[in-house]
DNA sequence: GCTAAATTTGTCGGATATGATAAATAATAA
DNA sequence: TTATTATTTATCATATCCGACAAATTTAGC
C-alpha cells in the first residue's frame, strides 16, 4: 500500500487536479497550473477579462495609459509586453500582475456555497490500512478537504509507501488512540479529543492501537 | 458584537496579517502583499534569488539565454524586462514567473513543522456569543486555522454583526446542537457528528440549542 | 442590402530592451 | 602591495516594443 491509502478516494472526487491519484496531487496540480502559460495565454487572460468588464480598447487606453493598439497586440500575443506596462494595465484594472499573469483574474469566486454532512454521510472507501469517508464531496476546488476515517492499520509495515505531500494536515481523534509515524519525530500517541497540526511534507502515516480502531476526523490544505 | 466574536482570539495569534483584528484579513494581507512590487522590486528579488543559488551573470545567461547585460540591468531596474525575458529566466532557473514576482520565490517552505493539542489545551477566550479555544497557536503561517468553540449563544440577536470574510469553513459539531445562521439558507440545525463546509464570504452565526451548549470543532481557510 | 459609427488591426517612426563586446570594478593570490 | 582572474557595469548596434494615426473590419441602424 502506498501514500494514497487513506486519500484516494478523495483524489476520484477531484479529479481534475488528481493527477495520480494521490490527494495531495491537487496542490500540485494549481502549482503546475499556475506555472504554465505564455505570453498566447496571458494575452487569452487579458482578452477574455477585457470583454467580461464590456471595455472596448480605447476603454482599456484610457483606463490604463496603455495604446489601444499595444493592447490589441498584447492580447493576440504579437509581442510579449514589458513589465511596465504589465503594471500600467493591471493598475488600470484594478487587479494584481499576478492573478492577470496566473489567469485567475477572471475568475469568480464562489458564492456561499454550503455541503451539510450527516453523522455517516459519505460513501465509505475501504484500503487495506483504513476506511475513508469524504466529506462535502459535492464542493469542488475546495480550499481544504474533510475526510473522516477509520484507521485500520495496527503497524507502521502496513504501509509500503508513507504519505507525503505539500499540504497541511489537521487530525483531530474521535474514538480509539491513534498513533501517528513520522520520518522526523517518534510515534505520537493521541487519544480522544487530542489533535496534531504538521506539515506533510514530510513522510508520515497512521496506525490505530488497541482492540478498537481509531476514527479520525482530518483535513488536509488543497492549496 | 461583530463579526470577529468567534475570531478575535485567532487574530491575535496571528499578528502580521491581522490588521484590523478580523480573522479573515489575514487573507486580505496575503493578496495585498503579493500585489505590491515594481520593477525594481523585482529586480531585486531576482538579485536575491541569483545570490542565493550563488550564481554568476554569466551563469544565469548561460542557464536562462538572457545576456549578463541584460539580467544585471534588470537586476539594478534599469529597465523593465519582456513578459518573454522574464519567461526565460524563471524557465531557466526552474520557478514559475508568478512567484518571482511575487517575491515567493526564495522563501523556503517550512518542513516538518508539528504542533500537538491535548483535548482541553489553548487559553480560553470568552466572548458573549461563545468561548474559543485556537488549537495550535504555535505554528504562525497556517493554511487552516483549527479552533474548539463552545458556542453559548441562544439567539441570533446575540450577535450585532455577523461573521463574513473570503475563506471557506469547515465545522464539525462535537456535543450538542448547534444552528447555522446564514443570510442565504434557512437556520441548520447540526447534531452532533453532523459537519457542515460553507463559503464564508455569506454572513452566518452560530447558535446553540437546548440546555447545554454546543462544542464545535472548526477550521477556517486562511489562504 | 447600404451607410455610418464603433471597434479592431496594420503601418511606421520613435522609444526602449537586448546582446556582443569593451571597460570598470571586485575578488583572489602571490 | 601588484598581478591575475572573476565578475559586474557601460557602450553601442540591433531587434523589439510601443504610440499615433491610417486602414480594415465589425457592428448598428435603416
């Protein structure tokens, strides 16, 4: 069993940022996103955000200091524009270069969205080291993913490959003791009401003791 | 009361992004701080940046395919560079564009950073809708802010202002019956293992139900 | 359809960025 | 110190970006 035990169904429930259906793959997925693009795509970005706002060019000129004509060149990718008037315009516009050069000026964002979660909602996924349940599945590009669990697994050589991602985890324990292994600490022992906050990018995985298996209730950070 | 009653104590252990004592600003001061820069700032985060992989001009020309000339002038804000050079460069030095201008670039990434909660640990903090407790106060610069709160509120007319901000919510109701308020949906009533994850950027309250107070479990996105 | 206005795209001169090479400065060694 | 080398900055020719205005295209009204 590898690091996707206690992830993988969470990694089926986004999958567009699931690239291997590893869970914490969805921080890499926006890293990557963000990452790729040209000077085409950025100019696609100011396109699109221009005729979302209803500006015509010499709007823009106006707004931003910028010729209607450079800007016109910008945004079909004739040339690639200097950071100065990557400044002026994003002034103009009222956004940061960053969100314009990332392509997420144009996005909006979500509006009270709620996902109510009942006692045993969720659909169980079984490994060999514990049983997931996701929660508020229904939401998408969340900014932390819930997951109840019950951690099946009674030793550490259960797991082939220990978890390991860029993201931030909280556990907090419901019921049972549970153990967390870490490659930079020693087995910690948390009990009822006990919980943890560490990074994950370091190896860790869980184990239960005891005649009961432990339930947890954990979120890891998607971004 | 206002908005930050169940936040207030979390802002104070987060000091640098909570200017105004609202939780949710430290979001705010994210967005701020990566939009404020220049070309000069830029310049110099590059500067950092080559210093710090101890590389010569030549060597960036050499792994980039911009001329020394021309990263030192970039370097020093003598001009403001192409959408294309700056490509080239992160491409050469392995970063994508948005965080060298952010000015991420050469931040290291905290590792293997842990904190532990025992079930009654964190200084208390009354206020007159409920009592918080923030989990893992130690570690500053968190993705999640996880909080235990006994909500003590009866009524919705408890609270002056309603919470709201640009993060997302997760709660799990531990004992008790809690009530979500929201401006968008009719009052939730949570039992206990029951969760709810919602955008918080809607106004919402929290209430209690029945004779004893509700303990909740909650974590908050801070990015 | 046509006409007129609005908007976008092309042209070209001036401004600015970039690269090759030289000059200047800083670091290293004897 | 001086000599030697490594590294950065300045010079200048060339390529590229940018702005003003003209040409072409699209849109709106009839």
């Amino acid at each position: 069993m590898e690091k996707s035990k206690h992830q993988d169904e969470a990694a089926e429930l986004q999958p567009t940022s699931m690239i291997q259906g590893v869970l914490t793959q969805s921080e890499l997925g926006e890293v990557e996103r963000s990452g790729s693009f040209d000077a085409i795509a950025m100019g696609e970005q100011l396109h699109a955000l221009r005729k979302s706002r209803k500006l015509t060019l010499q709007d823009m000129a106006r707004q931003t200091g910028v010729s209607a004509s450079a800007v016109s060149k910008i945004e079909r990718g004739e040339f690639s524009p200097t950071l100065g008037t990557m400044q002026r315009i994003a002034e103009g516009l009222k956004i940061d270069i960053v969100s314009l050069l990332s392509g997420t000026s144009n996005e909006v964002q979500p509006y009270g969205r709620r996902s109510v979660n009942s006692a045993d909602s969720g659909r169980q996924h079984l490994t060999s080291t514990c049983v997931n349940r996701l929660l508020s599945p229904d939401l998408r590009e969340k900014r932390m993913l819930p997951v109840r669990t019950t951690v099946t697994a009674r030793h550490v050589d259960d797991y082939i490959d220990w978890a390991r991602s860029d993201s931030e985890i909280f556990l907090f324990v419901l019921s049972g003791i549970l153990v967390l292994h870490s490659r930079a600490y020693e087995p910690l022992r948390l009990k009822m009401g006990e919980s943890v906050y560490y990074d994950a990018n370091i190896q860790h995985a869980w184990t239960s003791e005891g005649d009961t298996d432990a339930e947890v209730l954990w979120l890891i950070s998607t971004r």
